[in-house]
C-alpha cells in the first residue's frame, strides 16, 4: 500500500484511501453517494456523527465525519439518525424553572452522572455537566454550556440512563432566552414605532430617488466608528 | 502545527508589521476604483462563465453555464404517462423546503388557520441557514433606522435592488428579530438586554445581531423546534420533483420519497418554493460554502412553469472561505472576524484592502492580490490564499474573545491544531450565494399565480450583491410574508385545482426545438462526488 494510504472499514468492509481526507470525503472517493449523514458539510448540522474505533483499541470514539481525517485500519459507522424523545410544548405556557423540564423530561432524574455523555460529544461539550445544571434548575448554566450542540444524538445514543441530552438543551435555551434574559427594550421600541409609521415617509421618499440621487446620499453617509 | 515552513515564513512577516497595523487606517475605495476593481477581478465580469438561456421565461438572459444546464434540462417525469389520480396529501399551503424560510413561512401559514405541508429533500434543517454564522441584520438601535438600513442595502447592491422588497426586508426586521426573542432565540445580549452588534461589510451602523458565531444554528433549531411543537407536518428527504398546475395556476406538486423512491402527489390551493441556494452546482468551478442540498430544484421547478428569474448573472463569493487547511476547502470563515478587527494580509505581511467594503469588493482584491499582483501564500495543493489575520483580534479586543465570539470557528481550526488565536489562517473567496432568482413581489408571490418564493432562491432583494447578514433577515422576514399571503390566498380558494403537467409536455417541446440532448435531467436533487474510478465500473442489478 502507497504511504499515503490508509484503510478504513466502513461498516466493517475495507477500504483503501488516501490518509489527508476526512471520513466524509473517503467515503465518496470509496464510491459512497450520500443520502443520509451528510448535511452542511461544515460542522453545523450534525447529520453526519461517527462512531469509530482504531485498530488494536477497545474504546469507541466519536467523530463528526465531515471533519474527523482518517486513520489506518480505522473500524467506523455513521449514526445519521437517532430516534430520541422530544417533548411537545407550548412555549407561552412554560415557567422557567426546573418543575418545568422535570415535568416535560422526568428522565433527566436518572442521570447517573457517569459523564458518557460528555465523553461521546464530537463538539467537547460538558454534556453530563449542563444536565446536571438543568437538574438543578440553572436554566442560565445548561443554556450557555449546551450552546454549541448540533443535536447529532451520539450523546443520547451512548446514555445509560435514556436521556435525551440535546432536546433537553434546547428547551433550556428557549427557556433561557424567552424567559429569563431580559428582553432588548430598544428592540421593542423599535417595532412600536415602525407599527406606527414613523418611517414610512423617508421611506417613500428613499423609494423614489433614483440612482444618482441614491448614490449621492449613500457615498456621503457618515459611517459609525467601530468599537 | 499544521502550516508548511514556507506558510510559517511568511506567518513571520504577518506578525512583524501586527502592532504597525493596529493604527494604520486604509480609507474606503471610491466609487470609481469599486468598479475599476470588480470589472477588472470579479467572477461576474468574466465573459466565459456565462451563457444564454435558450428556453423558458427568461429566454435570452445571460447565467452561470452550470445554472443554464439544469434550466436547459428535462424532467425524469413523462408527463404523457405519469399517473395524477391518486392525491396523497390535501392540503391548503404547500411549503416546499426546510431552511429558515421554509420553517418561518410554515409557521406563519399555520398561524392563519391554513393547513400546512413541508416537505424537503434531507432532513428538517439541512440548509444554508443552520451555517449562517455572522448574524442577521435590522436597524433597532438608537442612532440606527430602517431607512438608513434600506441605504445601505441599495448601495451594497449598487442600486439594482427592487425598492419594494427592500423597503419589505427593513422595515419587517425589527419585527423579525423580536419574533425569533420571543420564541427563545439565544442573541448575544448586554445585561441589561441590549443586543450585542456589530458591523459587517458595507454597514454604516453596527446592526449585526448574533448567536455567537452559530446565529443561523440557533434560529434555524428553534424554528424547527417550534413546528414540531405546534405538530405542523413535514415529510423528509422528499423532495418536490415537480409542481402541478391547472393549466395557468399552480394547484400541487409530485415529491419523491429518495428513501423508497415512490413518487406521491400533492395537491395544495397555494405553493412556496423555499428550497434555497445553488452551491452545489460549482459556477465556474469554485468551492463553495453551502449545504450538501443546495442544487437549485426550487428554481428549475419554478421556471418550468413560466416564473421569471432575475439578476441570475450575479453570484456572491464569500470573499474569506477557508484555503488550507485542503480538509476545510471552501468553507465559510464568517464575515464576523473581520466585523471583529480581523485583517487581510498579503504574503509580505501588508494589508491591501479595507477590510469592511462589501463582499464583492473584498473578493475582487484577493482574487487580485492573488493573480495579478502575485502576493498570495501557496498552499501544498498549488492554491494561492491571503492570511486572515485572527491573533490580531485578541490585541484589540483582549484575550480570549475569539473562544467566546468565534467558538465554531476556533473549535474547527483546533480540529487541525491550527489555533486561531495564536496564528493567522489562510482564505481565498468561495462560491456563497445566489443575488438573483425567482422574480417575486412585496408579498413573495412569482408571476405564476398561487406560486410563491421565499429566501435565497428569489430575486431582487439584494440586487447585486447581498451584505452580509441581510440572508438569515430575508429568510425569516420573507418566510413569514409568504406565510401570510400563501394562507390568505388559500382561504379565498374554495374549490380545489385540476392537476395537470401539461406544463411539462410544453416545456420538453421547446428543449427538443433548441436540440438539448435528452439525457440532460433536472432537479439534480444531490452532487455526486464519487471518485470517477469508483464510478465508471457501476453496474445496477437491482431493477
């Protein structure tokens, strides 16, 4: 095998490829055609999480293959598809506080605190942790650990105790951000005052100039010094 | 470290002139070396990248040669033969797509009492919108106003923008924005509430609201949440392979579930097209920062019942996609590092461009500085980039900012050990979005009747050039305006259509009149980037 060779076994059949590519792009050049577990593409969708284990290893790994490079003699599967628990709500009817996601995941009581969770996050995320603030009813906590999550499922796929970790994440940040950040006054001013048309007569007028008088105004407009 | 000893000789140079470019000021280029620079250096300006559309409603107008082929292409549907009488779904609103536009216009069709379909090719989410990572625009602040944002908005568009729907885009932002805080989008915020913002590309007020640098992420998974929540219905990874009509109006369309590969028939009173970007297509052979999904079908549906398109030769490349290293190609290195002080630097370590003109302008002086001028780094794979320097952020704004503003894109660089932090990366401009498309009105409906267009695969919005920041605000605010005017219609509509493809038969007709080869089919629905060798020995067994 050429140096700059690797084999991986993709779902346990073997593969020769070149060594600098990511398991998203060594399956293709394989002959893989993606239907299912490749989205973005670039680490924001979370369609695409690997479970892998190298050769001579006991231990399974995580990985998100768009980004993960491969290994030689790299053993691995893609998981784009986990069918978790998600709980229904009406936003406008939740209190932010822990009754309310004990209520809408009672599971999370079962967390055994054995950190999995964390261990199979392709975004090092402290999974384990930011359940453990959701248990505690830091809202504010769970919201800013969890922020980075893709929802991918490798967490909730590796739980003993069947937590739903990223649905419980989201409805934190919602919680977070609906109820106990407090709300932009300057936004809300802004819309009132739009509702009552305070802009529709520049506006009208903007609409009519043509280019040269746009492109007058708009190459002598003073621009905001940046902070 | 990852970079190659003649990057890290040239990273020396970078860091030499750092504190002499923390005060430099470079002014803004004048009107006149704008367009000096984007007729001589823009990919727009290119005569061979574009051809004439030979069929259809835009008969004669100039596009990218890879758009030409799929609007110049038939359908795998025989519409002589293709079986109509079973209708799978009944439905008032069909919202075609499953990005930002597609969610948000899901959820204001269902807040009109309509009874609402999505449907979509991959999963729930997978679209352009999930990468946005920047922010998202509107004039909220103080000093701030919509008609100061329709300024800027004409002006990056260099006055091609159609009036109406800019005036649509300002003055529903605010609004927009205050509707993705109250169904918990997480915006970076002051204390006190105060959004956090910040310039972008041809901004004259700091308006760039963000979700760290995960903005689209986080209103594209609480929009998805929130219609699962309200139960709303959506079929994934099957996408609409063609719409129906009654003759004239849009009455339904026929998906293909890609997982059994059954087709189904819907039959809808109103119709949005929000499936999106053109990535995927490659004009000109450039990489490109969008989705997997993003091939142009909403487009070529749109077109082949006789909705015109606009501005289709204009493309926007991202001036700052990631270079090297060869694994991140083309991806997106958001406009924020720049918004955030970041700088660009030529392989002596000299700026060359202020860094916040439009991204026309930007890509235009790196392709240049690049080719004409010769001052990129080559990286292995004989690609010429210019540094975005990064550590340079953490001078001016302190320590740690870029973990905390930047965490994606700190987190995707750690992933090669290159810490942006410390070390300045390399980019060159990447394929990002599509200027034109579909040609709609203030409420987003096409010329052809009951068939409307939301996000990036309408037209007009941002004339020739889109700021940064005005795509996740057109997602949301044009997604909600075809809601609306989708449901409304839809309640004024008592008896359901006829569903015909007769559309189709007349479209093929005209393709065999100009001569286009018959194994040319449209939508492409998915890339194929199978390596050739593991292709060309492909033998189907299974009928």
């Amino acid at each position: 095998m050429a140096e700059d060779m690797a084999t991986i076994y993709v779902m346990g059949k073997a593969y020769e490829v070149p060594k600098d590519l990511t398991i998203m792009k060594a399956m293709e050049y394989a002959g893989y055609r993606f239907l299912r577990g490749c989205g973005c593409r670039g680490a924001f969708c979370g369609a695409c999480g690997t479970v892998y284990r190298n050769v001579d290893d006991y231990r399974l790994r995580v990985g998100l293959a768009c980004q993960e490079v491969v290994q030689d003699g790299m053993y691995l599967a893609e998981i784009p598809f986990f069918p978790g628990n998600k709980a229904f709500y009406d936003i406008e009817d939740l209190e932010p506080n822990s009754e309310t996601i004990l209520k809408l995941y009672p599971e999370i009581f079962r967390c055994l605190a054995c950190n999995t969770c964390t261990k199979a996050c392709p975004q090092d995320i402290e999974v384990m942790e930011y359940i453990q603030a959701a248990l505690r009813g830091d809202i504010a906590k769970a919201a800013d650990l969890s922020f980075d999550c893709l929802l991918c499922g490798l967490c909730a796929a590796r739980c003993p105790a069947e937590i739903v970790q990223y649905n419980v994440a989201l409805l934190c940040r919602r919680l977070y951000s609906r109820y106990i950040a407090p709300k932009a006054a300057h936004l809300e001013n802004r819309v009132e005052e739009v509702r009552e048309g305070k802009y529709d007569k520049e506006l009208a007028d903007l609409k009519k100039m043509n280019e040269r008088q746009l492109a007058k105004l708009y190459d002598s407009r003073d621009i905001e010094p940046g902070d | 470290m990852y970079y190659t000893p003649g990057m890290l000789k040239s990273m020396k140079r970078v860091e030499a002139t750092r504190e002499f470019r923390l005060t430099q000021e470079l002014p803004l280029l004048d009107p006149v070396q704008k367009v000096d620079l984007l007729e001589n250096h823009h990919p727009d300006y290119i005569e061979d990248v574009f051809r004439e559309l030979k069929v259809g409603p835009s008969k004669g107008t100039l596009t990218p040669k890879e758009f030409a082929s799929v609007f110049e292409a038939y359908s795998a549907i025989d519409p002589e033969e293709f079986d109509l009488s079973t209708v799978d779904y009944d439905v008032d609103v069909l919202v075609v797509g499953g990005g930002g536009a597609g969610a948000s216009a899901a959820l204001v069709a269902h807040e009109h009492g309509a009874d609402v379909l999505l449907v979509t090719k991959l999963r729930f989410g997978d679209a352009n919108t999930i990468m946005a990572q920047g922010g998202i625009q509107g004039a909220d602040k103080e000093n701030d106003s919509p008609a100061i944002h329709y300024l800027d908005v004409m002006g990056g568009g260099r006055y091609f923008n159609d009036p109406d729907l800019v005036e649509a885009l300002v003055v529903d932002a605010p609004g927009a924005l205050a509707w993705l805080e109250k169904l918990g989008v997480m915006f970076d915020k002051e204390p006190d509430g105060t959004m956090v913002s910040i310039h972008g590309g041809g901004t004259s007020r700091q308006r760039m609201h963000a979700a760290r640098d995960y903005t689209g992420g986080e209103i594209m998974k609480t929009l998805r949440d929130e219609v699962q929540n309200r139960k709303i219905p959506y079929v994934e990874f099957s996408p609409a392979y063609e719409l129906l009509t009654d003759g004239k109006k849009v009455t339904g369309a026929v998906l293909h579930n890609l997982e059994t590969e059954e087709y189904l028939v819907v039959r809808a009173k109103t119709v949005i097209l929000a499936t999106g970007g053109a990535g995927r297509l490659h004009v000109d052979g450039f990489p490109t920062t969008n989705h997997y999904g993003a091939t142009a079908d909403g487009l070529v549906l749109g077109y082949r019942v006789g909705a015109p398109l606009v501005f289709m030769d204009t493309i926007q490349y991202h001036p700052t996609g990631a270079a090297y290293p060869e694994q991140l190609l083309g991806q997106l290195v958001t406009e924020k590092v720049r918004g955030l002080g970041g700088q660009l630097v030529n392989t002596d370590g000299n700026r060359f461009i202020y860094e916040l003109e439009t991204r026309d302008v930007e890509a235009a002086a790196i392709i240049r500085e690049c080719s004409e001028r010769k001052k990129g780094v080559t990286t292995p794979s004989g690609y010429s980039a210019v540094w975005l320097d990064t550590p340079i952020i953490e001078v001016l704004r302190g320590e740690g900012i870029i973990r905390k503003r930047l965490p994606a894109m700190y987190r995707q660089y750690q992933r090669f050990e290159i810490d942006m932090a410390a070390v300045p990366i390399l980019v060159y401009p990447t394929q990002h979005y599509q200027n034109g498309g579909l040609e709609i009105d203030a409420d987003t409906e096409t010329k052809i009747e009951n068939l409307y267009a939301a996000g990036e695969l309408s037209g007009g919005i941002h004339g020739r050039n889109r700021l940064m920041g005005n795509s996740l605000l057109d997602v949301v605010v044009f997604g909600r305006r075809a809601g609306k005017a989708a449901a409304e219609r839809a309640a004024t509509i008592k008896k359901s259509g006829k569903l015909s493809l007769a559309h189709l038969t007349e479209f093929h007709e005209e393709l065999e009149g100009v001569g286009v080869a018959h194994d040319r089919i449209a939508p492409m629905l998915l890339p194929d980037y199978r390596r050739s060798k593991a292709t060309e020995k492909k033998l189907v067994v299974l009928p």
